[in-house]
C-alpha cells in the first residue's frame, strides 16, 4: 500500500477523514507521519486500529471503552 494521504487512506479503511483526524485528537489512534508539506501520511501497519475501533464500535462499546481497550493492548496488558 505504502504512504497514503488521509483522503486516500480513509477510503481504505472505509472512514471519513474528519473521523480519522478525531480519532487521533482522542488518543485512540498515534499522530501519524507527515510529509514535507506537513500532510498526514499513513501505511498499511495503521490500517488494523482504525479495523479494531470501528468493529468495537459495532459491538457498542464507547469510545472511551475502546480508547482503554487500545491502550491496554498496546501496553502489552492483553
């Protein structure tokens, strides 16, 4: 896949870029790389997150609950 733009990557993952850049002033998803001219760059290794989340979401969790969930998986904690 490569680096991809935000507009591009959202249609990957099948997301709104404006819910992408929420996600990640929430905390649930990490700053992503930028480009020169300060553009958002994503790689298929940040695709399986925004996965996680929006199958979260389908199980009704909040994000808060999910935020935590992520947090617990990336502290090795599950």
């Amino acid at each position: 896949m490569g680096m991809l733009m935000i507009g591009e990557f959202a249609k990957v993952v099948g997301l709104n870029p404006a819910t992408i850049r929420y996600y990640e002033e929430m905390g649930l998803i990490p700053r992503p790389r930028r480009s020169e001219s300060g553009y958002r760059l994503y790689s298929e290794e940040d695709a399986p997150r925004l996965r996680f989340i929006q199958q979260a979401k389908m199980l009704s969790l909040s994000l808060d609950e999910i935020k935590e969930m992520v947090l617990w998986a990336v502290d090795g904690r599950c």
